[in-house]
C-alpha cells in the first residue's frame, strides 16, 4: 500500500545519505553515538591531511629557529659591559614567555635541520642602538657646549689681558705728574687715582704717616730756607686774669712758602699766667721764662711780615694778641677761604679737618706745635695758590 512505498524511498534517501557521509570520511552522528575523531590509519589519510600537517610542522621550525637566532644576535651585537642588562624574552614553542639561558643553545632542534632563513633584526636591538645613538649625540652636544664655554672663557681671560695690559700701559708715570699746587682730588677727578697717588707721593700726603712723614707732607725738602713772597704764621696762647680767660702770646712761629721754619721765639709773659693751657698750647712755665721781650718780638715779626702775602688759620686772633695789622687784600686766612668751607662742608672749619680732609693729614694730635700748624696753613695754601690768587686779582678788579 502507500505506506510501505513511503517507508521504501525513505530507507533509500538514508542509505544515499549514509553513502555521502562515508564518501567524506565523516562518522554518522547520533544522539547515542560519539563523536567523530580523524583517522589513524596510514591509509586512512588523505592527500589533503598530509599536505596541512607538513605545513604545519614546517611553520613550527621556522618560528623556533628565528627566535633562536633572534637571541644569539642580540647577545653577539651587546657590548661587553650589557651582561649585567636584563635578559631578553624568548617565546618558546608552545607560546609560553621564558628567559634566554644561554648563546648557543636552542628550544627545539639545531638549525641544520631546518632551511636557513632570513635573519630578523629583533626590536629591542634597534631600540637599544637608538639609544645609544642619541646618547652618543647627547655627549657630543655637551662635548661641544663645553668647549664653547672653554673658548669663551680663553677669550675672556685674553680679554681681561689686554684690558690689564692697555691699563698698565695707560698708566701715569711720576714724570708726568709734574705740575704743584693742585689738589690730589682734582687730579684724582681729572686723570684717575693712580695720577692722584703719585700726586699725592710727590707732595708727601700718604695715609697712615708718623710724625716724620707728616713733616715730610708739610714741608718741602731741599727748598730755600730764606723769606719768601707768601709767609705763613701761628701763635701759641696762654691764659691770665681770674680764670685765665684772656690771652696773651706765648710763642711765635713763621713758615716760608716751602714750610721751611724762619722765625720761631717764646714770648716772656707781660701778665701774670694763670692758666698755662699746656693740653692744647704745649707751653710751660720754663719756656717762657726764657722767652724774648714782646717789644723785640712784635718788631721782628712787623718787619717780616711788611710788604708780604701773611697766610695762616683765624689769623685775625694772632694779630690780636701781637698789637699788629695787616692788610686785608694780603692776608690768606684758610679758615675763611669759601671753597675749603664748601668742601668740609662747615661755615668755621678747624684747621684739623681741613688737613684730614684735603691733604689727608693729622695734626694737632696731642699738643699743638705752632711751627707745625704754621707749615700746614701754607700746605693748604700753595694747593689752592693759582685759584685763590685768581679770585682775589678779580675781586680787585671788580672793585
């Protein structure tokens, strides 16, 4: 009937199916069957299968052996001191990361076996010589930064030299400074200080000078000992009445125009002293008890003083006490001259701070000596000579 023609072409379409399935190699599959597996069998294999597990074995050698020579690159191209650097990875052949033991050893087989391939350059070499590259760059950059600093300083020193040398060479000599009568400060704003050195060497103004030096400064040696045109003079006071206020000379003193000493003579007392003032003066009792009248005095010092230039400091207070006069147009007084006043900055100076401050100086240290003050009166007079003889010459003019 219909149904067993049914079952007819159905059992023919399975054993078609079974026919193709064996034709493939493939095993029927069933909820009750197990899974197919390949062939073991030589003749089992196909031409195919045989094919892909040559390949197959093929590509294993290869990936072995250029890991292989990867690692015997690396380690022959490492400088000597790299064997302390960390290993380089290798892969073994099962994918599995490990460390490089040895040069000569491999994972799987010698390379005889297998084809020689190209040899791969591995990354971390490139990288490494990169490095070494910009560092070897990096030190010639500094090499070269260094030596530019080493010739600028050459050049720097070589500078310097020259600069010392024109220095040396634009430097005064004590022939050059030949004029007198300047001050060392001029000439220390107008040439420099080494001109303002010689100046003041040649005029005997050293720092730091003991009495001798100071007389050195203050009185110029193998100079005439005679009068000159311009004399400078100094009296020494002593004390009498009640409390020894008033003054009455005591001593006399008077310089030529080189500090050279031409008058010098105690004054006996004409009153009674009550007041000595040795401190300031230096005059005791013994000296004026050998000293000359005040007549024969006032006369001698009249007489030299005629017709002549009369410099000294508050001079007016030694004509006072020697009953004297003098005129004004010939009278130098330093304590007065406006320019020492400007400079000191003071509307009285003392003739101490005038001797410190331009002729660089000390005097009246202890006790006053009046040949001493006398001598720098005239020092500071023939500084300003040429000016203050200028200035008075107009002031007449102008009159």
């Amino acid at each position: 009937g219909p149904s067993a023609a049914a079952q007819g072409e159905g059992g023919k379409k399975r054993r078609r199916r079974k026919r193709r399935k064996k034709g493939r190699g493939e095993a029927p599959k069933g909820p009750g069957m197990a899974a197919a597996r390949p062939p073991r069998d030589p003749q089992e294999f196909s031409s195919n299968w045989k094919a892909l597990q040559e390949q197959l074995k093929q590509k294993a050698k290869s990936s072995n052996e250029s890991l292989s020579t990867c690692q015997t690159d690396t380690k022959k191209k490492q400088p000597v001191k790299a064997a302390k650097s960390p290993e380089v990875p290798a892969i073994n052949g099962n994918g599995n990361v490990g460390k490089a033991k040895t040069m000569n050893k491999m994972d799987n087989g010698s390379p005889k076996d297998s084809p020689p391939l190209a040899k791969t350059k591995p990354k971390g070499v490139a990288a490494n010589k990169n490095l070494n590259a910009t560092k070897s760059s990096g030190n010639v950059c500094k090499e070269k930064k260094k030596n530019s600093h080493v010739v600028k300083e050459s050049n720097d020193i070589k500078h310097k030299k020259r600069k010392a040398e024109e220095h040396v060479e634009q430097q005064p000599k004590e022939a050059d400074i030949w004029f007198d009568d300047v001050d060392p400060k001029d000439i220390e704003a107008a040439i420099g200080p080494e001109a303002a050195k010689i100046a003041r060497r040649n005029l005997g103004l050293e720092t730091g000078q003991s009495k001798e030096s100071v007389e050195q400064v203050l009185v110029k040696e193998n100079a005439f000992d005679g009068l000159t045109r311009a004399v400078a003079m100094d009296c020494e006071m002593v004390g009498v009445g009640p409390k020894g206020e008033d003054s009455i000379v005591a001593r006399v003193s008077i310089v030529n125009q080189f500090g050279k000493c031409i008058y010098d003579k105690y004054v006996k007392p004409t009153e009674k002293v009550t007041d000595y003032r040795t401190a300031v003066s230096g005059i005791r009792p013994q000296n004026v008890k050998k000293g000359e009248d005040f007549k024969t005095v006032q006369k001698e010092v009249a007489d030299i003083l005629k017709g002549r230039i009369l410099v000294g400091h508050a001079l007016q207070n030694d004509l006072k006490v020697l009953f004297l006069d003098h005129p004004r147009k010939m009278m130098r007084d330093t304590q007065r001259y406006k320019p020492f006043k400007e400079r000191v900055k003071s509307s009285k100076p003392s003739l101490k701070l005038l001797c410190e401050t331009l002729l660089n100086v000390k005097v009246q240290t202890s006790e006053h000596c009046s040949i001493q003050d006398a001598q720098a009166a005239m020092r500071l007079y023939t500084l300003e000579k040429k000016k203050w003889e200028a200035a008075v010459k107009n002031k007449a003019n102008n009159k």
